[in-house]
C-alpha cells in the first residue's frame, strides 16, 4: 500500500495553534506523522500519543458535543431524546473514559481510549474538581434544551439536514482547507449553522474568523450566496448566543488572511515543497502558563514530572 504523505492543508485550529506555540505545531502536525504506527519511530510515537491528551475541561466540551450529535442523529431517525436521557449518556461516557483514562488504556491504542492531563502529568484531581466537569456537561446539555435548540432541531425534517460534524475539506484560493461544522440545516430559504460552545465567549478569540470560514464553506459545499447563510455561535453554559451574517467584505478579507497564514507557515518549513519541517525552526513559547497545560510537556522538556502547577 502507498504510504500515507503528510499533505499541507489549513484549518482554524491549526492557524491557532501556529499562534499559540510554534514548537506544539511542530510536534502536532509534524513530529506525531506516523506515530500510529506500531513499528514507528519512538518519538513519533511519543508525540502522537501526546498529541490525544485532553483535560477536563476539554474532555467535558468534547462529552457535550458528542452526546449533542448523538441526540441529532436520533431527531434524524424520528426519534427523541429526552434530556434525562442525553445526561445519563453524558454520565456514562464520563464514568467509562475516566476509568479508561485512569487505567490507562491508552498505551493499547492512543486514539481510542482517553488520555486526560491530569493523570497523565499526576494533578490532583479533587471530587469537587470530578463534580464540577460532571455539572459542565449536564449545564450544556441543559441549555441546549432551555434554549429551544432540541425543539427545532426535533423538527428539521429529513431532506432539509445538511451537515452534522462530518470533517470534510474545501479550497480557500489554491489552500487545501478543512472545516467540521457541529450542525447545518436548510430553514427556508437559508442555512442555518449552529457552532455549540462551552467556553466563554469573552475568551473566545478567534471566533469570528472561524464563523467566517463556516460561511465560506457552507457558500461552496452547498452552493449557497453568502447572505443567506446564518452562522451561530452558541456559548450553552452562559447561555447567550451570537448570530451571524458573513459581507463580502469579511470573506475577502479573511481570505487574505488565510493567505498570509499559509505564507508563515511555509516560511518555517526547511523543505516546503514535501512539507517537512525540522524542531529546531519552531521556538518554544515563553508562555509558561501555556507549557503548564500543554500535553506535549514530556517531550518538550524531557521529563513529565517537571511540568509546571497550572496557574
Ligand atoms: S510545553 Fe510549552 S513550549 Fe513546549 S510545546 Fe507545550 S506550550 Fe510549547
């Protein structure tokens, strides 16, 4: 079988990450290729497994959005689903993958079985701490009902689903781009995108951008004109949400700045041509609040018991 190329291709997450450090892109996009392999490279492996650790926080948005999907998937198949029954999903799958985490089941298959931070870089985690992640989960998924958002999307009927967090890629010019929209739904003559968030929106830098490149793809993937396409960012523990249309103007624009993005990117590169890349040309953060959270600490800084208390 023809072996897999690391391809060059942009996303929202990886133009953040390429902001926030330069050495944990490095090892993300770079020095993890190939570390699913069992006969891999050592440090490849290292950084692949690294690269699947989450924490808590992370771990309950991901619990959130996938009990949120399962609960669309079964709208679709006309089936409800009642919201005691989305937190007992949400309770299950935090239960199971906490003890995965614990056991560490990861070692067998690092894709498949959770790796959460905080056991793996040995933090305290305090009851308080395991109800509080508990609450988060069962909050969002609370929301999503309060808000009304299970009642219309009870209602989408079958032929008006367009998307639900299906990756699929797109082109921005030339770029390779790719986008996972949480859901999208033809409502009359528009399509309705709605992004689910667990974070806080004053701390969410970065989110019109990622709006905008939803609305560029949803113009391509479904040929849609760009006004009539309404983005929503839906922040479920505060409960707000912002709506959006993207102007012709914001697209150029952020197009442009995909364009320069892709430029730093590839200036990093000893070899932009195949897309390779050598640690050395991507300097550490002096952020060490960043290296206090950062999955990849063991292989940054050689030792995990040195990681730093989070601030
Ligand atoms: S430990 Fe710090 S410097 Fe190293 S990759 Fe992580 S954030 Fe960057």
């Amino acid at each position: 079988m023809a072996q897999l190329q690391n391809e060059f291709s942009w996303s929202i997450s990886r133009a953040r990450l390429f902001e926030e450090c330069l050495r944990k892109y490095y090892y993300y996009y770079y020095a993890s290729w190939n570390g699913w392999e069992e006969t891999g490279p050592e440090h490849a492996r290292l950084c692949y497994r690294l690269k699947q650790i989450v924490d808590l926080r992370a771990w309950a948005g991901d619990i959130s959005h996938r009990v949120i999907k399962a609960a669309i998937t079964s709208y679709r198949m006309g089936r409800p689903l009642s919201l005691e029954a989305m937190q007992s999903m949400g309770r299950n799958l935090l239960n199971r993958e906490w003890k995965e985490s614990a056991e560490s089941l990861w070692v067998r298959h690092p894709k498949k079985y959770v790796n959460l931070f905080e056991h793996y870089y040995n933090r305290t985690v305090s009851p308080e701490d395991r109800a509080a992640t508990r609450q988060r989960v069962f909050d969002a998924l609370q929301a999503f009902v309060d808000m009304g958002y299970a009642e219309e999307l009870r209602s989408v009927s079958t032929e008006d689903w367009l998307s639900v967090e299906e990756l699929d890629q797109f082109y921005i010019g030339d770029v390779k781009a790719w986008a996972v929209i949480d859901c999208a739904f033809r409502r009359g003559a528009e399509i309705a995108i709605y992004d689910w968030k667990t974070g806080r929106a004053n701390g969410d830098e970065g989110a019109s951008d990622q709006l905008v490149c939803y609305a560029l793809f949803a113009a391509h993937k479904w040929s849609a004109p760009l006004q009539s396409i309404r983005v929503s960012a839906v922040y479920l523990v505060e409960r707000s949400a912002a709506v959006h249309t993207v102007a012709a103007e914001q697209a150029i624009e952020f197009r442009e700045r995909v364009f320069k993005d892709v430029a730093k990117m590839a200036k990093r590169l000893a070899d932009p041509q195949r897309n390779k890349g050598r640690e050395e040309d991507f300097p550490r953060t002096t952020n060490r609040a960043l290296c206090a959270r950062c999955g990849f600490f063991e292989v940054c800084f050689g030792d995990r018991s040195l990681v730093p208390p989070k601030e």
